[in-house]
C-alpha cells in the first residue's frame, strides 16, 4: 500500500515562504506559482552550487590554517584534553611538514600543498571553524551530505533540486560525477522520502576513471525517441487515477515521481550526452584545468564537466575526490599521501574557479570545498601521521555572494577545536541554501507524522561571510 505523503506541489503551495518565487519557471515543469507573501522570500545571491568533496578528511593545519604555536611545540603534550570519543590513539603535538605564505591582495595564507588555489584567495571565504560530531567516515559523511549521521535523509543536493528545481528540464537538478560507494555511498545522494526525481545522477564512480564517467543507459538503440514518448504516455494514461486519486482512493504521489523520474530520463538523452563530451573544448581550456597530465586528468575532468554542467542549467553538482587507496585519510603517511592528494586537486581547482570567472559564471555559482572532517593537530603512533578530527576543521567557499578573500572563524592555538564564529554542519548547510534564496526553517517536507527539513531542528546562517 502506498503510504500518504505530501506532494513539493501541496508542500510548496501550503508554505509560506513561497518558494515560487524564488524558481516559478523551473518548478512543477513550470506549471506551479508560489503562494504566500513576498516578504518571506530571502534574496538569492547563487544559482547553483558545485561541491568539491574531498573524501578521507584533509588537514586544515596543513593546507588552509597555519598554526605557529603547534611549530613552536612540536613533540610536546597537548595542554588541554583530548576529545572523549576519539578514533584512534594519538601521541605529542605534530607541527606541519609544510610551509605557509600570504597571497593575494587579502594576504590569506596558503601551505605549499596547494600553489595554483593560493593565486585565488581573494575569490575565497574560508571557514576556519567548522565542526561536526562523528568521528568515523561513514557517520561524518552522511553528516556532511544529508545532515544526519544516524538515519537515511536526503542528501542536501536533492533538498536544493526539491526547493529550487532544474533551470533545464532536459537536465536533472541534481548531478554527482564519481561519487563513492563507501561510507554512505547512494544514501549521500539519494532522496530518501522526498520526490523521487529529487535524487542526484551518479556518473560513473570514483573508482574508475572520470575519462569512463558517464550516466549509464542515456541512449536506447532498439527504441526511437517516438516509441519511447508513446511508452511514457501509456504509462501515464493507466497511472493517471492513482496520481490523481479517483473514485475517493488517496493520491498516490509516489507513482507521480516514479513517472517524472521516467520522463526526466527521457528527456536527457537530447542534451545529456553532448555535455558528457569534452572533444569541442579548447586545448588552452583542457590545459588549464590540468587535463592530460596523468597527475591531474582525472579531477581535471570531473571539474570541467561541473562547469559544463553549471553552464547547462544543473542545479547542484558535486565532484568527489577519491579513490580505491588511500584518499584524504592519512594516518601514518600524511607527508607522501597529502602530498600526492593535493597535486591531483590543486591545478583542477584553480582551472575551475579561473574558468568560472571569465564566463562570468562564478558570481551566481556556490563552490563549496572540503571533507567529512579535519585531522588532528596531534600524531597518530608516529611523526607522519595524523587522527580524525571532527572538532574543528576548515572548508570554504567561493562566488555565489560570499566575501573574498575572506577567513571567517578560527580553531584554537593547535589548530584541534572550533572556537570563534563556530560553524556546525547544519550551520553551513543553513548558510549555502540562504545564498540560495532559500529559508533553511521553511524548507521542510512532512514524512511520517512530522516535518523534517536538511537542518533537522539546527542551524544558523552566518551573514558575515555574505558580500
């Protein structure tokens, strides 16, 4: 039996915030206005978000957040507690093998690890205080991208792709290119109780090749496009009373979003596979996003499909950054691991945020960057190895109506808990879909007898960081 749900068509036109305001054109294929006083809407500064995930946890006291009194007390005793709930045993304070300098007319420092994102600091907020509550990867990454550790929530691409829909209807609203399969896998990118057409479209995988990346079945060699709209019909003509709810029968909004899902298919196979192809890009492009370069091809390609894609009209892109090996999560070889991750990244993003600037495109489009967590400013059994550190770590952002150039927040003097202008998940999750335009308190959707929204019953929106 089909259990009862509320529709984003009731959701949106009972909510007061109306969000059709905000996306009228692009929501309910364009069929749906918003109700509900103009007042509650909030401005938008971004149209789009493109999440950089970088799996495994990168250590902010080795890229983004020099820490002078943890050079200074390398191999001593950490002077306050340690957390309670730790991940692994850990020793003296570990000092960064790398060195830091100011760049940019905002002088932000930058580590070594990352030359070619360091020429862009004045683009950048970063977010020196974020933390989490999960210290293992499974649970800190269903945080980070559903906003719950414990229970199968949407991932917030489908929360931004069920507030604000697809700018293309060739296009889903929500698209990951090489996600991983480990620690939450499909359930980071899945919509759980929301509309099914919600859910994000994985291209290929993260541990294969981006050069193989693609959305599986996008053509269909034994059916033409005709045969296929007249099987689409068909399907719709016999679920039409369960959609609609004749004869006194509940209306069944499930098979709505199965039969959307279904037609969005359809409709991608006109515009999908010339986005997926990189052949009509320029060499001085594939260059500069480090694409033929065995060390940077693969995050190349996934940055440069999250600018066609951006381009094209999709909502909420993400990139991951992992692989089969070792990832972010360097616990007993952080010099050559850290070394080697930030290499395949460093020039892949830099080329993003050049190429996002000269279209014009970044001042409209979010880039968010970080991992699940931070790494701890104490060593893990040797010198060259660092703990999971969900206490305090650092993301940032870019264009999409953030301040450049900008370090918002701050850990302690070792770089191990959050303390000013601290930022939990929800809090950036509440702050990204404010630049959206969207009220993080009025995006909910009723399931099982209670309202449930990305922030849970958390969240606060930073407006510092807002240019």
């Amino acid at each position: 039996m089909w259990q009862q749900m509320t529709s984003r068509r009731q959701a949106l036109s009972q909510s007061a915030v109306g969000f059709g305001w905000l996306a009228a054109s692009a929501l309910l294929n364009r069929a749906t206005a918003a109700e509900g006083p103009a007042s509650f809407r909030i401005p938008a500064r971004a149209r789009r978000v493109i999440f950089m995930f970088m799996k495994g946890g990168p250590s902010q006291v080795d890229t983004f957040d020099p820490k002078p009194k943890l050079d200074a007390d390398h191999g001593k005793e950490l002077p306050f507690a340690k957390p309670r709930v730790q991940f692994a045993k850990t020793g003296t304070l570990l000092k960064s093998p790398w060195t830091f300098r100011q760049y940019g007319q905002s002088g932000c420092p930058v580590s070594e690890l990352f030359p070619h994102v360091a020429r862009h600091v004045d683009e950048i907020c970063f977010l020196h205080g974020v933390h989490g509550t999960n210290a293992a990867h499974g649970g800190a990454a269903l945080k980070l991208h559903t906003g719950s550790d414990t229970f199968v929530r949407p991932g917030m691409g489908a929360w931004v792709n069920y507030g604000l829909g697809t700018e293309n209807e060739n296009l889903p609203g929500f698209l990951t290119i090489c996600p991983t399969l480990a620690h939450g896998g499909v359930n980071n990118w899945g919509a759980a109780f929301l509309p099914a057409e919600c859910q994000g479209v994985p291209m290929g995988v993260a541990s294969r090749p981006a050069s193989e990346a693609a959305v599986k079945y996008i053509a269909n060699p034994r059916l033409s496009p005709n045969v296929q709209r007249r099987q689409l019909a068909m399907l719709r003509d016999l679920a039409g009373s369960h959609i609609a709810g004749e004869a006194g029968a509940a209306a069944e909004p499930l098979v709505e979003a199965q039969l959307k899902s279904f037609e969005l298919a359809f409709r991608m196979q006109t515009e999908l596979p010339e986005i997926q192809d990189l052949s009509g890009e320029t060499a001085e492009t594939l260059a500069l996003y480090g694409i033929g370069d065995a060390v940077t091809d693969d995050f190349g390609r996934q940055c440069l499909l999250a600018r066609r894609f951006a381009e094209a009209g999709v909502r909420f892109i993400q990139v991951t950054h992992s692989d089969s090996k070792v990832q972010w999560d360097q616990h007993a070889n952080l010099r050559e691991g850290h070394a080697e991750k930030a290499a395949e990244v460093d020039k892949p993003i830099a080329g993003l945020l050049a190429d996002l600037k000269r279209r014009g495109l970044l001042e409209d489009t979010l880039l968010l960057w970080g991992g699940e967590f931070g790494r701890t400013p104490v060593a893990e059994a040797t010198d060259n190895g660092r703990d999971h550190n969900p206490e305090g770590f650092t993301m940032w952002m870019a264009g999409g109506g953030v301040r450049g150039g900008f370090r918002y927040g701050s850990t302690d003097d070792y770089g191990y808990y959050a303390t000013e202008n601290a930022m939990h998940i929800h809090d950036v999750h509440a702050t990204m879909l404010a630049l959206l335009g969207i009220d993080h308190e009025q995006l909910t959707y009723r399931y099982a007898g209670r309202d449930f929204r990305l922030t849970d019953v958390a969240g606060k929106v930073h407006t510092a960081i807002f240019a």
